[in-house]
C-alpha cells in the first residue's frame, strides 16, 4: 500500500519562547472516539473546554 503524506506549505513565523504542537492523523483509520483529544489534554493540561484547532 502507498502512503501519501501532504505538508503545507503555508508560511509561518517562530514566536520566541513558544510551544508549537502538531498531530498526524490517519483519517482512514479514524473512529472519531477523541482519544487524541484525550491523550493531548491529559499530557499538556489543556483545561476542558479549550480548543486550538486551526485548518488552513
């Protein structure tokens, strides 16, 4: 099977001093159970509620 993989190519600027976070999701394999979402919020302790999703 061949594994296509898209990258942006949208500019960014560095904002010093800041965290930057990024997820690779298979959506073929998604179930859309949040368990991500989840994982994410338990490890960086991201209050319930906050979202930071930004789709180009």
């Amino acid at each position: 099977m061949s594994e296509e993989l898209r990258v942006s190519n949208i500019e960014t600027r560095e904002a010093p001093g800041k965290r930057r976070f990024a997820m690779v999701v298979d959506t073929r394999r998604c179930i859309g159970c949040m368990a991500c979402q989840v994982a994410c919020k338990a490890e960086y302790d991201t209050p319930l509620g906050v979202n930071r999703t930004w789709v180009p």
